[in-house]
C-alpha cells in the first residue's frame, strides 16, 4: 500500500508578531484599489499604477517579517531563470488587504516605534526553543510581550487559491481568518526611468518635503522642481539650488532648499533642471511621505521623476532603509 501523498507547499508562507510596517509600506502605495504582487524568495513587490502616468511600487522584504518561506517548485517551467525576481504573480483588491490587516483597530496610522529586539534575533531565538513554543498554542510565537499591535500569517497557496491571513491581537484572543480572492496579473504598466541619464538626485529628511507640501494650496495645478549646479565660490551655501514651484488658479508658491547638508543631504545636478509635473500626480505620495524617514529624488533626461521613500522597519536605526516605497510620475506634455 502505497503512502498518503503529502500536500503541496504553499508558495508564500510568512508571519510577523506587528503588521504595522508591512500595513505601512501598503498605505504608501493605496492610491489605486487594484494591486499586483510579485513573489521573491527574498521578499515581494506590490505594484500600481493609475493612468499610465504614475506608478508607486512597495518593495516588501522578507526582513518585515519574522519568518518567510517562498516555495514556487511546481508553478514555474523548469527553464526558468530561479535567479530573476519577481517570478510569481497575482492581482489583489489592496484596500481590502489593508482592511484586513487593521481588522482589530491596531494597524492604522499610528507611529510606528522601532522595537528594542531585532526580528533576525526573534528568528534564532524560535529555532532554539520549538520545544517551549510546543508547549503553547500555535500563535504564542507570534507575539511578543506588550507589543500593542496585531500578529499574522499569511500563506498564498498558488495560482487560482486565495491569499489567506490569520490574525490575532494575542496568542489567547480572538482570530480572525481572511480569505482573499485573487486573480491573474494582466502585466504591469512600467514607466521606464532612464539610469544612465540622471541629471538630478537629490536625497533630505522626509520632514521638510513634507512640511513643503502641506504649505501647498489644494488648489494647486502644477508642480515644477528646478535644480541648477552647485555654484562656486564663497556664496556657494547662501545660493539656492533647489526650488520648488507651485502654481494655480490663485497665484503661485516659491520655495527655495539652500546648499545645506542640515537640509539637502545628497544634492548631484549636472546640469540645469526645470520639469513640471500634475499636483495632483505628486500628492498621491503624501501616504509615503508621511510615514517615511527620507526621500530621494531624481529625474532623467526624459523629466521621468522617480521618489523613493526609505521607511522605518521596526529593527532599528541601522536597519532601516531596507524597506522602501518607489513612485513614478511622467512630467506634463509640454516639458518632453
């Protein structure tokens, strides 16, 4: 008599003790309802776009998250590349993710804090004590003590399955079990960004773009970003080189950025910029850019505008930066 078959691994299998960050990276890219997921044995890309104009792209690490499995032995053809990633791929309803994910209430806006304990160390400290987590029901590794927030594990078990989450504030609380339907990527819509044509980089605290944009008028219809290169001589630092201009059916705004390391960490421009974008098009990041540390500009010579946020993952000072929010956005007609 032959053996019972085992069940297949599902593709995806993660979990963490506090979706808040993972919830974070999402928000930063919910401007569009309908999401595209591609999985990577190092993590997973959340993709959308809206208008063919503008694209954001949440790279999600496998470090969010306290154990990530990726199995895709059976789903791919056997010629395929195992070192190109993203290699599996499905469309998603984000809002209801996100929904979710603060089914309890504890994933929403609230600051995020980073954790005294690194997740890498949670890591090694399940592997050493599996006998002590048997001891306790399934969701006691999960969590740790007086976290505030909400533990979860998430499995997809492949093409035509749901994406499925399992969350619970605490290991002796109530679970909540979500079944989300998931359908057949139909390819992403990629605005290219030329790499070797960067004419402008800049990289400030998130806090003073921020603080730039809140001043805006709602009002306001165009977004132009003007770089000249760093002028020479002594009034170098009194110079401005960096300004943002807005303007509207009210007037216009003008705000200059000194050649000040306290405001413009990395400033690189190689020759005079002047792109102008849809506001509209730009505060679609406002998620990322509340919620992140620091943003990086840049533009190619085709005015394609790339914004990448760096977000706090939980781990500490030193490990953030690996989680990160892209945006894409192509400048109006009549720049090109």
């Amino acid at each position: 008599m032959s053996a019972p078959s085992q069940p297949p691994k599902p593709v995806l299998s993660a979990s963490s003790h506090d979706v808040r960050y993972f919830a974070a990276l999402l928000r930063g890219v919910s401007f569009s309802n309908r999401a595209t997921i591609y999985l990577a044995s190092n993590g997973f890309n959340v993709s959308v776009q809206e208008g063919k104009t503008i694209t954001g792209t949440a790279f999600v690490s496998d470090h969010v998250f306290d154990e990530y499995q990726y199995n895709d032995e059976g789903f791919l053809p056997a010629s395929q590349d195992s070192d190109s990633a993203p290699a599996l791929g499905f469309e998603i309803r984000l809002n209801t993710l996100l929904e979710c994910l603060n089914i309890f209430g504890t994933a929403g806006t609230a600051s995020l804090s980073s954790n005294s304990k690194s997740k890498k160390q949670r890591r090694n400290d399940h592997d050493g004590d599996s006998d002590e987590n048997n001891r306790h029901g399934p969701l006691d590794k999960y969590f740790t003590a007086n976290t505030g927030g909400t533990g979860m594990r998430m499995s997809y078990a492949g093409p035509g399955h749901p994406l499925t989450l399992i969350l619970a504030e605490s290991s002796s609380g109530p679970t909540a079990t979500c079944e989300l339907t998931t359908f057949d990527p139909e390819g992403p819509v990629e605005i290219e960004f030329a790499q070797n044509t960067v004419n402008m980089h800049i990289i400030l605290k998130s806090s003073w773009l921020r603080d730039a944009l809140s001043e805006l008028d709602p009002s306001c219809e165009k977004l132009t970003f003007v770089c000249t290169p760093a002028p020479q001589g002594n009034n170098a630092s009194r110079t401005p080189l960096f300004r943002i201009l807005a303007e509207g059916m009210f007037g216009s705004t003008e705000m200059d950025y000194p050649n000040d390391r306290e405001v413009l960490e990395t400033f690189i421009c190689t020759q005079p910029v002047k792109f102008t974008y849809r506001f509209s098009h730009i505060a679609k990041s406002t998620r990322a850019l509340q919620a992140s540390l620091k943003t990086s500009m840049r533009t190619d010579d085709f005015g394609t505008l790339s914004m990448q946020f760096m977000m706090p993952s939980g781990r500490g000072r030193d490990d953030d930066g690996i989680l990160f929010v892209e945006f894409r956005c192509l400048p109006l007609d009549d720049q090109v």
